[in-house]
C-alpha cells in the first residue's frame, strides 16, 4: 500500500504523525516509487497490471493519485498494448515524462522515452522521444526550468548524455547529444542556470 504522511508541524515528532493510506483496500497490486507534481496535488506510480502473471517489471500501467479527495483511489492513465515505466512530471505540470516498452513485442525492443499531456482521465502520447534513435535510455530528468528534458543513451558500450527541449514538440529538432565520445555517464543533475553535473 502507499501512505501519505504531513511532517510540515514540526512541533509534532515524525514518528507519531498520522499516515493516510492512499491505495484501496482490494488493492493487491505493487506499485513502484511515487513522484509529486509540483503543485503538491498529484502523486504518480506505475501498478502491476496482473499480479498473477508473474512479471513484476512489465504489464504495469501509469496510476494518479489526487490528494485533494479523501477517497481511497486512483486514476489508471494506460496505454493500450505498452507497458509504462517511471512517470515524471515537468515542473511546470504541462507534461509527463515517462519509458514505455510494448507488452508482447515480437522481438527485443528497448523502452523508449516520451512525452505526454493529460486531459481528463486520458494519457495523450504527443512525442516519442528516442523511438527513431533504437537505443536503450538510462535516466532521465527534467531541466529545473522544464525547458529542457535530459536523458542517458546507451550506444555501442558508450553512455553518453542527450536532450530534448520541450518548447514546442511540433517545432522540435529532436534530441540532440550533451556529450559524445567514449564515456560512461550513470548519473547526473541540472542545474537552474542550465549547468550540468556528470
């Protein structure tokens, strides 16, 4: 199950502060890592779609909690046929970043990173980031200024550091590489004024 804790009181030990559990009693599924919107309303995970069939890591759809109801429930935002991984959105809430891979593919295919907006109860896919580059994506994460969104890619033993600006999707070049050449990148940040750390 998920809970949300208020340890905002600081005169109140964080150990005693009360828990509200999110996830529904009939809830039998595991869900990954929440991630907040950055308005504070929104809580995003994935939930394992069919917990009897024995992959924990595919069949999982993309779930919203809406902190504002005292309801214990979620919204399901699916994608018909894939399977979706590490929902993270923008910081500006326009966007949601996210790896989806099919369910069943007919051979090996790396996940690939894309772009959505939410209307309603809906998931809109508007751009499939890495799709037409066929590589595997490490992590990802947006610029503080959500203009940007950066990832990993990895490449003929090399992980190298790419991005994507999020201006204008029907107007954007596609990614473009940060760092070429033979590196290992595992992990970075980003800076406001638009630094990165590798």
């Amino acid at each position: 199950h998920m809970y949300l804790g208020d340890v905002s009181d600081t005169s109140t030990p964080s150990s005693s502060a009360p828990a509200r559990r999110l996830t529904p009693n009939e809830t039998a599924f595991n869900f990954s890592a929440p991630r907040w919107s950055s308005d504070g309303r929104y809580i995003y995970s994935t939930y394992t779609r069919d917990p009897d069939s024995g992959e924990l890591f595919r069949y999982t759809d993309i779930v919203r909690f809406d902190t504002t109801h005292s309801e214990r429930a979620f919204v399901r935002l699916a994608l018909p046929g894939y399977s979706c991984y590490d929902p993270t959105p923008s910081p500006d809430g326009r966007w949601l970043a996210f790896l989806r891979s099919l369910d069943d593919p007919a051979a090996y295919q790396p996940a690939t990173l894309a772009i959505g907006r939410i209307e309603g109860e809906t998931l809109i896919v508007i751009a499939d980031v890495t799709d037409a580059l066929d590589r595997t994506v490490g992590e990802f994460r947006w610029s503080p200024d959500g203009q940007w969104l950066y990832f990993t890619l990895q490449s003929d033993g090399q992980v190298n550091l790419w991005r994507v600006s999020t201006s204008d999707w029907s107007q954007s070049p596609g990614p473009e590489p940060v760092t070429t050449g033979d590196r290992e990148i595992n992990s970075f940040d980003v800076t406001h004024d638009g630094r990165v750390i590798f």
